[in-house]
C-alpha cells in the first residue's frame, strides 16, 4: 500500500469539509495537510509511480507533483502540494524511496499565496488523473470527486517520527 510522504510530522488539517483558513468559508479539503516539518523538509512518493504532472509556482498550490500508481490492482493518482523544490520530472519512474521535493508553503514559497505556513498537502484519488499517455488523462473536477482521506490509505496517527 501507501507510506507517509514524510519521515516525520503532524497532520494539522484533515480530508473532508472544514472552514477554510484563507477565505474563512466552508470547503472541501481534498487531502491532509502535513505540518510540523521546516521549510526544505524532504518529500517522498507514497508508493511506486509515475510521475503524470507537475505543476510549477501556481499562486494557489505552489509547486505540485502528481503521482499515478497501481497498488494492489487498483489505480490511484496521488497529489503533493506547497513544495518549495521539485525533484523529478513528468515521466518519472519512483518508489517509495524517491525524494520527489520539498516542504513548502512557508516564507520561501513567496509565489504560494494558498498557503498559511509551511506544510504539505497531500492527496489521494481513485483512478489515473491529471496526466497524458498510457495512463489517461481526466478533468480536476474528477480528480476532486475521487480524492478519498489520506488518513485510510496510511498508517493513521495524528503525529508521526516514522513513514511506516
């Protein structure tokens, strides 16, 4: 299955409705966020991929990295947002041990203005999204009505020291 993205941290927001930090709203939170970790933190793959997208210095998101993976016969794309750096490239092969970024959403990431401090948004959806070729390609509307909680699919503690 899935591992923590992280070697360490705290899981400060969780999957599912909350009141939005930035427009103090109702919305739906597609994904955890990981907190406690400084800005530079290392990010790994969940589990062994491809690499289908990445997208660079949005102003809602900063750096994200998109993952498709097929665990245990099922397809499943998973979502890294708020990285500082990205370390791989589309097309990527990984494993659970590939560093695929950075911590974001801090001071650094000047260019994120989605974000309230340094953390890491993690997702994941049932099915191939948001990347061409052998995989598919389907729309951010179906990526978000797939995305379930994080929190079934990886070991489930509110604060971590260790991915597995």
């Amino acid at each position: 299955g899935f591992i923590r993205p992280t070697v360490s941290g705290r899981v400060s927001s969780s999957w599912g409705y909350r009141i939005s930090p930035i427009t103090h709203k109702l919305s739906f939170h597609n994904a955890i966020d990981i907190a406690g970790n400084k800005e530079g933190t290392p990010v790994y793959a969940a589990a062994l991929g491809m690499v289908a997208a990445i997208t660079r210095k949005s102003s809602c998101g900063g750096n994200i990295v998109y993952i498709h993976h097929n665990v245990l016969g099922k397809a499943y794309t998973t979502q890294y947002a708020h990285l500082l750096t990205v370390k791989v490239k589309v097309g990527d092969m990984v494993s659970a041990t590939t560093q695929i970024g950075t911590v974001g959403g801090g001071a650094q990431t000047t260019w994120d203005k989605c974000s309230t401090g340094a953390h890491l948004h993690f997702g994941i959806s049932t099915g191939h999204y948001l990347g061409a070729g052998i995989s598919g390609y389907s729309s951010w509307s179906k990526f978000i009505a797939s995305s379930v909680n994080p929190l079934n699919y990886i070991p489930n503690v509110k604060k971590w020291s260790s991915r597995y």
